[in-house]
C-alpha cells in the first residue's frame, strides 16, 4: 500500500505531462489559382501589377523575385510568387 502510494505523484506527473503535448497546426487551405494571373507575364512588376495579380489569384500575399534574390523554401498555398527578370519583367507565376 505504501509503495502505490508514493508511485501515485510518479503517474499523475507523466498523465499530466501526456496532457500538455500540443497538436500540430493544420496547414493553410490552398487558396491561390494561378491561371487567371498568367495574363501578367511580360508585364512590368511594379505595385498595381502585383496587386493586381494578387487579386486575381485569390492569394493571401505576394512576394517578387529577382535573379539572384534570397528566398525561404516554406510552402504556403496562399501566396503568390512572381518571378522577375532584371529589368523587373514578370517570367513566371508560382502559388506557394
């Protein structure tokens, strides 16, 4: 009897600690539909273009980039890429 007793703290510590592990997070919905922006290769990237694209995309966000520019390898299936040239000429669309 005595030795359950002191395993008692032992068990209600490794439940509650079973409790407190949290759940992943569900990732984002796609929302983006890149046909409609297709219209916008060749265009100059500047803010109405890219706003506008976005719009037309359903996406949540838009990032540019350039040759050569930095950019993080996360997914998120609501934001729109726009790829550029050097002289800021969209090439290509991407969602993620």
């Amino acid at each position: 009897m005595r030795t359950s007793l002191l395993m008692l703290p032992l068990f209600s510590g490794l439940l509650a600690a079973c409790a407190a592990t949290p759940t992943p997070e569900p990732a984002p919905p796609v929302s983006c539909n890149i046909a409609p922006a297709n219209a916008y290769v060749g265009k100059r990237a500047d803010h109405g273009v890219t706003e506008a694209a976005r719009k037309a995309t359903g996406a949540n966000s838009v990032r540019v980039l350039g040759p050569g520019d930095v950019a993080t390898m996360d997914y998120r299936g609501d934001r729109l890429n726009i790829m550029v040239d050097g002289q800021r000429v969209i090439t290509r669309l991407t969602c993620g």
